[in-house]
C-alpha cells in the first residue's frame, strides 16, 4: 500500500501525528537519534525539510539515517526543486497557494516534476496555506497570509484546493510561531472540506495539541519542540494529547 492511502486508512481511526525534521538543525546523528525517539513516543510519519539551509547532500544523508531507524514513512516536505531525495518514501508535492509568487505556486512544482517520477518517489498533492504569524516560510515564500481572524479566507482557499484535486490540505503557522492556527479556523476549515487536514506551527504542549485535534485536524505536525525535547515523557505527552 502506498503511503497516501496507508496515512488516510489511519486518519479515519485517529488524528496522526507528524515529526519534522530540519536536517539543517543538528547533526545527522542528532537527526536519527530524534526520529527515533518519536518513533518510540509514538509519532505516525517522519517529516523531513526547512524552509532554508536544505541541500541534497544533508537531505539525502539525513533520509538515509532516518530510514535505517525507522520503519514509518519518511515524507520529504520540500523548500524547493534544488533538492529531492529518492531515499523518502514520499514528497508531499505541495503548492503555497497563497504566495504572492508563482514560483511558489507552480513553478518549483514544474522543475521537480520529472525528477520525482525518475526518483519513483510517491507524490502526495497538498494545498499549502499560510497562516499569520507566517514565519520563515511565509517570508521566504513571499506569502500573504490568512490573517488570523479570516476563517473565510482560509475555507476559501481550503476548498478551492480540494477543487483543483489535491489530496491533504496543510493550515501552516510557520515554524516556532508564537501562536499556533486558531481552533476556530481548524474548525471552519474542516467543516468545509472533505479531504483530510493537516496542521502545524507552533504546537508545542500537550493543551494546543489537544486544541487542534478537538477542532478537527487529521494530522498535527511538530518540528521545533521535537526537535527541542529532551525528555521522552514531555515527547510523549504532546503526541498522546495528539491522538487521545
Ligand atoms: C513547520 O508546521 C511545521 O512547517 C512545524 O512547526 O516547528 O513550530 O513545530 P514547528
């Protein structure tokens, strides 16, 4: 079975739990020895990008070690056409609908396209909606994010991608945001679409991971404070709060 239909069969029995990793952020021990504690703390799918510093020598490394540690899928989650690894199993080929730059929307999609296929990577279409505060990603992709009050905007959006074809939806804060998407939002954009819906920015406690789940995520995404955590409980506890 593929890794798109293995996430959405385990969607509709519980809300998954994503770890992404930055292969910029630490060294490529450091990088295995996370994605193996997330594994043991229960994560469902091992994420892996950053909005800057990726190259194909540190994705492709990084890729390897994670998959000698882990047997769940290993996504690549890009920042770009300039790296793509054949060692993922995955690519969530995603577009930032609402980057203010085509290159964003499309164009890094039509340079990597023929190199997935050669790599045989699996693509997994994602609308990519940014969400203020935006972060690092928001600004490197020149987006102009859904102000946090909009739900209109963001069911706007949501839908239009679901329209087009595409298979998740991703409600993104941007990495380290001090706030992550609003509930109210999840919720509204839930409502409206039937495909399933990821979410991540700024969840770091067990509460807002809760938050988002209650609201109606399908898959909750953290980087930062896995990346950051050093105690397997608190790891626990915020994928636990994830899925219970
Ligand atoms: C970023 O949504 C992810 O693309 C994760 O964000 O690093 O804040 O967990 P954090």
């Amino acid at each position: 079975m593929n890794v798109k239909k293995r996430l959405i069969r385990k969607m509709t029995k519980e809300t998954l739990h994503f770890t992404l990793l930055d292969p910029d952020k630490q060294p490529l021990n450091e990088t295995a020895n996370i994605a193996k504690r997330a594994v043991a703390a229960g994560t469902d799918a091992i994420m892996i990008g950053g909005s800057t510093g990726v190259t194909q020598k540190n994705l492709d490394a990084a890729a390897q070690a994670i998959k000698k540690v882990c047997k769940l899928p290993v996504i690549y989650f890009p920042s770009g056409a300039h790296a793509i690894s054949g060692y993922c199993d995955a690519i969530f080929y995603m577009s930032m609908v609402n980057s203010t730059s085509l290159d964003w929307v499309i164009g890094e999609q039509v340079k990597g396209s023929l190199i997935t296929k050669e790599l045989g990577l699996e693509p997994i279409s994602m609308g990519y909606i940014i969400v203020e505060p935006g972060m690092t990603v928001g600004r490197v992709g020149q987006a102009k994010p859904i102000g946090r009050d909009d739900l209109k905007g963001a069911m706007s959006y949501a839908l239009a991608c679901e329209y087009l074809g595409m298979d998740f939806i991703y409600l993104e804060a941007g990495s380290g945001a001090d706030r992550p998407v609003p509930p109210a939002m999840i919720k509204a954009v839930k409502e409206i679409i039937s495909v399933p819906l990821i979410v991540g920015g700024g969840i770091r406690t067990p509460e807002a991971a809760e938050a988002a789940r209650l609201a109606g995520a399908n898959a909750i995404v953290t980087g930062t404070f896995v990346e950051r955590c050093s105690d397997d409980s608190e790891l626990k506890n915020v994928i636990k709060a994830v899925k219970e």
